[in-house]
C-alpha cells in the first residue's frame, strides 16, 4: 500500500469537504437540500456504485476470499462491543454511555469508506467495501440501536430497515450479477456509471457542509469522547488488522477492509441519539473530531499495516 497516495487522497478528500464547508458558508446550501443530497447518495448513488463492482466474471477464489473477510469483520464486531460494553460501563450519564459506546465501535464506512475505497482500489475494492457495509447495516441496526433505545425497541421495524435497505438489496442483486457472469444491457450499465461516478464529490461535499454547522463549547465537549477517539480513529482499526491476518487476508482484501474501519464515526450516532430525545450536542461533536482527525489517523493506520 502506497502511503503517499494514500495521504494524498485523504488531502484531497478533505479539499472537497472544504468546498462544502465555503458552501454551507455561502449561503447555498440549506438543512433540507443537505438532507436531500444525503439520501439521494445513500438509496441511488451508493447501490448503483456497489452493482458496478458486482458486474464482473466469477471467480470461485474472491467469492471465497469474500467469505474470510466478512468472517474477519464479524469476529471484530463482536470484539469491539463486548470491549466498549466493558471500558464504558461506568459512565453514569445514559446519554454520554450510549454515545461512546456506539461511536467507538460504528464507522463511517458508507458515507467516507466507499468513496475512498472507490479511489483508491477502484471497482475490486469496492467488490471486498461491501462487505463492511452489509455488517454496518446488520449490526448498527440490531446492536447500535438497541443502545438507544433498549427493549423498547421495535424489532420488526430494525429488521425492516435493514432488509429494505438500498444497499442491501444492491449487494444481494451484485451478488447475483456476480456468480451468474450476466452482464447489464450497455445503456443500463452507462446509466449506473454515470450515477456512481459523482458518490466520491458529493460525499465529501456533503460532509463538509454538515461540519461548518459544528459549534464546539463546554457543554458538547466532554474529555471522556477522547477515549472513544482512540478506539475508533486507532485501537479498533488495528484489532481489525490483528484479526483479518490471523485469518490470512491481505492484499486488497485487507486494505479495503482496513479502510472501511479505520473510517470515523458514523454518522448515525446523531439520527440514533435525537430518535430517543436525547442531547446531541456530544454526539455531533464526537463525529466532527473524528472526522477531522481521520486525516492524520487513516495514514498512520496503514502505516501499521506496513508494519506487519
């Protein structure tokens, strides 16, 4: 893995979150287009970008070396919950808990992690990011949101969101596309290319937009978020990579999966918190330094990577 370009395309990454953030700045970009922009990314442009790294020739080989990966991020998940579920136990504030404990262990992987990965690995990193989307979705939608929101959660509803979930169903329908060798009509394809070649700019457009609204002070800054930092910007990131050798990942497989979690914190920690009323001023402040200090964190990732 080439740390240069690495660093070079977090460099650029965060140029394009600057432009959001001069566009929040300037007035042109406003809650409700920010929130529209969001959800065409995440039901359009996203599974139109995971179909076009499915529509390839099968190779027994990556369907399995796609098999040990999502066992890899499977064995991390479940390392990483019990771990917060541990070191957080004796937060009293139910919020603040709450709030560690899912921004430690949840990352950015769709909103940041697919457009990096997109840039740097092209469609065969893609191919492997899904599998750390699939998992997210799985697991933030069963274990993140039980939280929040604990027994009085809605299963049915969970359950709902993740089999409905547009990137799910992209995934299943790659899959298919994967293993059958089918090959979409060339105007179909054209179309999906188009639609998933602006998911990295307006990713990071649409980032930068929503950090310009952060607004740091005594009451949303709390210095317990700095474990939660080290645990998701480095500890866990370097658990995955711990886990992922042990099961011989490496190459691609590997990187692509670092990647994804080595991302920040997910943006859901936020939706999460504000669907139970609680105060969301730690858990946007929690995301924008995460963000932030994933510039510097993501390099020295893969600098262990190297290391290994």
């Amino acid at each position: 893995m080439d740390l240069t370009q690495l660093t070079s395309q977090i460099v650029l990454m965060f140029i394009l979150m600057l432009v959001g953030l001069l566009t929040n700045k300037l007035g042109f970009m406003h809650g409700q287009t920010s929130t529209d922009l969001t959800n065409i990314l995440l039901y359009i442009v996203s599974p139109c970008l995971i179909i076009k790294a499915f529509e390839q020739s099968f190779s027994a080989d990556r369907l399995q070396m796609l098999g040990r990966v999502i066992l890899g991020i499977v064995i991390s998940y479940v390392l990483m919950i019990i771990i917060t579920q541990l070191v957080f136990k004796r937060v009293a504030d139910a919020n603040l808990r709450r709030i560690m404990r899912y921004g430690s262990v949840y990352s950015n992987a769709g909103f940041m992690g697919i457009p990096l990965t997109s840039a740097l690995f092209g469609s065969t990193g893609v191919f492997f990011a899904v599998a750390s989307l699939a998992a997210f979705n799985i697991f933030s939608w069963t274990h993140g949101i039980s939280l929040f929101t604990g027994r009085q959660g809605n299963r049915r509803d969970n359950l709902k969101q993740i089999i409905l979930n547009p990137n799910i169903i992209a995934i299943i329908l790659g899959l298919l596309l994967f293993v059958t060798s089918f090959q979409l009509p060339k105007l179909a394809n054209s179309a999906i290319s188009y639609v998933s070649s602006i998911n990295t700019p307006l990713s990071m457009i649409v980032i930068g937009n929503s950090l310009a609204d952060v607004k740091l002070n005594r009451t949303t800054l709390d210095r317990r978020l700095g474990w939660v930092l080290l645990l998701r910007n480095l500890l866990f990131p370097y658990l995955m990579i711990v886990v992922l050798e042990l099961l011989g990942i490496s190459g691609i497989p590997l990187f692509t999966t670092v990647l994804m979690g080595a991302c920040p914190v997910a943006g859901l920690v936020v939706l999460f918190t504000l669907k139970v009323h609680g105060n969301p001023g730690p858990a946007v402040t929690l995301m924008s330094l995460s963000t932030i200090l994933a510039a510097v964190s993501i390099p020295l990732v893969f600098a262990l990577v190297s290391l290994h």
